[in-house]
C-alpha cells in the first residue's frame, strides 16, 4: 500500500494534503477557497512593510508570501491566487504594498512578477522541490529572480532610467532579506513535510 501511495505523494503539494470532500463541487469549493486565501495572505502581508531611502520599492513581507502561496499551492492555484491579488489590486483594493492600489505606480511590476514566481515554484515544489532544505532555498532563489525579471524593468521602464540604475534601487537592496527569506523557508516548508510525514 505504501508503494502504491508514493508516486501520488511525490506530485503533491503541501495544499494537496489538506481534507477535502468526496465531491467535485466540494474540491472546487476548496480550492476556490485556497486560492482567495493565498491572495488575502498576500495582501496582509504587503502591510508589514519598511521604505528604503531613496527607493520608490519598499521592503515588505508580501514577496515572502507570494513564494509561499506559489509553492504551497502549486502553479495552477498559485497563479490563480496571485492572479486574483493583482487584478483586485489593480482594480481598487488597498492591499498592495503600505495600503495602494491601482496600476500607476513604478512597483507593479513587482507583482505582476509574482504569477510568473508562484507558476515557477508551484511548477518546481509538484517535483518536490520543498522537500528537503536545499531544493527549498533554491526554489525560493529561482522564484525571486523570476520576480526581479519583471520588476526591475518595469521599474527602469516607470521611472525612465537605465536597466543598471533600476537593479540600483531595486534590486541590490533586497539581495539580504530575499537570502533571509530562503533561508526561513528551507527550514520551515521541508519541517512541514517532515511533520505531515510525506517525505
């Protein structure tokens, strides 16, 4: 029985593992749900946020999060997720970064980074990256640079300056924290899994 459940435990994600009912509607039901869910993560944690002299991209917790929800989820509810937390920003609902919404400001290109993020880590944790410590810091490296791939030229593009300057204010500021962040999360996701006993 263990030998038949493996190949199942293998392509799961950590969301996979949570109960769900018997039927479609209420499979659809939950996923709805994980997804409005990572999409309001995000949104509270783009609140805890700290403005960086001389930068229009403060640091927050909301990157953190979307590389979360991407590998806890998987890429198709992950981008889903963080699709739904920029269409509604976009649309008027503060909860991008310090309360903002809209599409004008020169950090969006940040989240628009977190969908092409939350596909790539979801894509990567159904392969069981989040495992173990290592394949998890990884996951999180590669995932913020497929942030900083959008971000840092949309902000060139926004503020009109040259692609050099925009990794100047803001992408260099942030190498710490995002190392800081993979770190956190090769301890905790692989724990999850350890506890969950789905190794």
């Amino acid at each position: 029985m263990a030998t038949a459940t493996t190949p199942i435990a293998r392509r799961a994600v950590l969301a996979d593992l949570l109960p769900t009912a018997s039927t479609r509607l209420g499979a659809q039901a939950r996923d709805l749900a994980l997804v409005a869910g990572g999409a309001a993560l995000t949104g509270v944690a783009a609140q805890l946020s700290v403005n960086i002299p001389g930068s229009p991209v403060p640091v927050t917790g909301q990157t953190f999060a979307a590389l979360l929800v991407g590998t806890a989820l998987g890429a198709r509810r992950g981008v889903a997720s963080l699709a739904l937390y920029l269409l509604a920003g976009m649309a008027g609902l503060p909860w991008f970064a310090e309360g903002t919404s809209g599409w004008a400001m020169p950090s969006l290109g940040y989240v628009l980074g977190f969908v092409l993020a939350a596909a790539l880590t979801g894509a990567l944790a159904r392969r069981g990256a989040d495992r173990t410590p290592v394949n998890t810091a990884v996951t999180m490296v590669l995932g913020s640079l497929a942030i900083y791939a959008v971000g840092v030229p949309y902000l060139a593009l926004s503020l009109h300056v040259s692609l050099a300057r925009a990794a100047e204010l803001g992408l260099y500021p942030y190498l710490v924290g995002d190392a800081l962040k993979a770190a956190f999360a090769a301890g905790a996701l692989p724990l999850a899994w350890k506890l969950l006993g789905r190794r």
